[in-house]
C-alpha cells in the first residue's frame, strides 16, 4: 500500500512515451526520405535507359536515311539509262520504218534494205531486252524504297511513344518533387508558428534582463551570465535562467507535432582577444566548449538530446567589430535558435 501511493505522489511519467513517440516520428521521416530516394533512383534509372534506346532509334533513323538517299540515287540513274534506252529505241524504230519505206519505193534495192532491216530489227530486240532488265531493276527498287519507309515510319513511330514515356516520366519526377516541397514547406510553416510561441513565452519568462536580448531569430546571452572568464563551467546563476529556458522546451515539446523535425542550436561566441590554455587553446574550442556546457545541462533537466545542437563560432561572428570593451563584452555570448533540422 506505501509503495502504491508513493508512486501515485510522483505522478505520472511521461518520459518513455516521449521516447517511444519521437522514436517512432523519427523513423516515420527516415522511411519517407528512403521511399523517396528509391523512387528517385529507379525513376532516374528508367530515364537513363530510355534515352539510350532513343540515341539507338535516332542512329537506326539516320542509317536508313542514308540508305533511302542510295536507293533513290540508284533509281534515278536507272531511270535515266530507260529513259535513253527509249530514246535509242524510238530511233531505231525510226529508222527501221524509214528503210522499209525506202525498200518499197526503190523494188531493186529491196534484198539489201531487208537484210538492213532484219539487223536494226535485232538490235531493236537487243535493246528491248535490256529496257526491260532496267525496268525491272527500277520496280525492284521501288518496292526496296517502299520497304524502307515502312522501316522508318516504324522507327518514327517507336521514336515518338519513347519520347513520350520520357515526357510522362520527367512529369512524374516533377511531380514528386513538387509534392515533397509542398509537404516541407507546411512542415517549415508549422515550425515557424511554434517558434514565435516559444519567442513569446521565452520572452515573458527572461523579461526585464539587461544581460539578455534578442537579436532576430534568436535569444542573446551575454557570456558572463553563466561562466566565468577564460572557464566552460555553468555559473549557479546560469543553471537558474537555464532550468527556465527548459521548462519552457519541456512544455514547448508536448504541443509540438512528432513530424516537425524542431531542434534548440545552441552557439557558443567569444570575443577576438586570443586564449591559449591547456583545456582551451583557441577561442573556437572556448566557444564550442561553452555551448556543449549549456546542452549538456539542458539534457541534465530533461530536454531531449535529439533537440538539441551545440556549434562553437570563436570570434568569427562577432555583434560589435569595434576595438573596445563594450564590443568585447557583446561579443562575447551564448545564442538559443529554434529552427529545423
């Protein structure tokens, strides 16, 4: 019975549930970008192979143009060489019909224009002949040309349904595309709300502290609020505004949708003067250090550890680039960011 009602006195946890809830968005995301990646691969894969098989159409297109352009060239000749073989022919015929009549208006020269004309009457025949190989080879090329074309028109036709399914494919791509930014953008729109809410309750929470401002997006901490100088270690009067700043991420987090990729950047500044000491020696690893300190806190209270980044900036972003001390002091400071991942 104590140990029943103790556990009731704590409350309930709601910590593995948590855990359990952005594990879960966690690899709802991995999946959906994998999916995602898969699709861009065989997508891109299918494009690949369609434009080699449209390079191989176009080179089959242009082989059977040159052939055709061959094929006509040879019919021309051809029909060039009936042409005069017409001719001869017309002639012959001509002369043959002149020759009779001389033999027949001349009856004593009648043996000699017969045997004249039983010669060009030979070579009338000769020259059928061979305008009737002609002729045949002119057919024969018509129904090669004939084929040809049916060839290319195929090819054509192949050509366009190719270009075709590479259209739709493209407009696939873009489509998926299109819907992944729109589905970001929703994503980046929902953050955007929830960071100005968690502005306004940071805001009330550390209001009236001249060591604390806001610069844009972000919450400025001047450094000497939580360390001292040339040190890494959270001052008790740091670890008091900090136990704010995570009950403020702790409420934040249950109001938060599990697919908003949300995480705190925490960025650790120190001024230009340089630092050179065992545990730090440069200011970049000063800064780091000091904003790893503020995370590491933060989780000590509860605040999941996915959400949260710590970045050491040295004295490379400084506020003030005067040579005073007022700018030092400026620059010297712990910046808090919500933003995605």
């Amino acid at each position: 019975m104590a140990l029943a009602r103790a556990r009731r006195d704590r409350g309930v946890d709601y910590w593995p549930g948590f855990v359990d809830a952005l594990s879960t968005l966690i690899l709802g995301i991995v999946f959906l970008l994998t999916v995602f990646v898969v699709v861009q691969f065989f997508l891109s894969q299918e494009v690949t192979g369609k434009d080699t098989a449209l390079a191989r159409l176009n080179a089959q297109i242009a082989q059977l143009t040159e052939i055709l352009a061959l094929e006509k060239s040879s019919k021309a000749s051809l029909e060039e060489t009936v042409a005069m073989l017409r001719a001869s022919l017309a002639s012959t015929e001509a002369e043959r019909d002149r020759l009779k009549s001389a033999a027949e208006a001349a009856g004593a020269d009648a043996s000699a224009a017969q045997g004249k004309i039983g010669a060009l009457t030979e070579a009338l025949e000769s020259e059928q002949r061979i305008s009737a190989r002609a002729l045949s080879q002119v057919e024969l090329l018509n129904q090669q040309i004939a084929a040809l074309r049916r060839q290319l028109s195929a090819l054509e036709d192949a050509l366009e349904a190719a270009e075709k399914k590479d259209k739709e494919a493209q407009s696939r791509i873009a489509e998926l595309g299109q819907r992944l930014n729109i589905a970001l953008a929703q994503r980046v729109q929902e953050l955007q709300r929830y960071r100005s809410e968690f502005f306004g309750r940071l805001s009330a929470i550390l209001a009236n502290r001249p060591d604390i401002r806001v610069v844009g997006d972000r919450f400025v901490f001047q450094s000497e609020l939580f360390f001292d100088v040339g040190s890494a270690v959270l001052r008790p009067e740091g670890r008091a505004e900090l136990d704010k700043l995570a009950s403020a991420l702790l409420d934040l987090e249950k109001e938060i949708p599990q697919d908003i990729p949300w995480v705190l950047r925490v960025d650790g500044h120190t001024d230009i003067r340089p630092i050179a000491s065992a545990q730090f020696p440069s200011n970049w690893a000063l800064s780091a250090g000091r904003a790893i300190s503020v995370v590491q806190y933060l989780i000590s209270k509860g605040v999941p550890p996915q959400r949260l980044v710590a970045a050491g900036f040295g004295e490379f972003q400084p506020l003030d680039t005067a040579q005073t001390e007022e700018a030092y002091r400026r620059n010297r400071r712990i910046e808090l960011k919500l933003t995605e991942r």
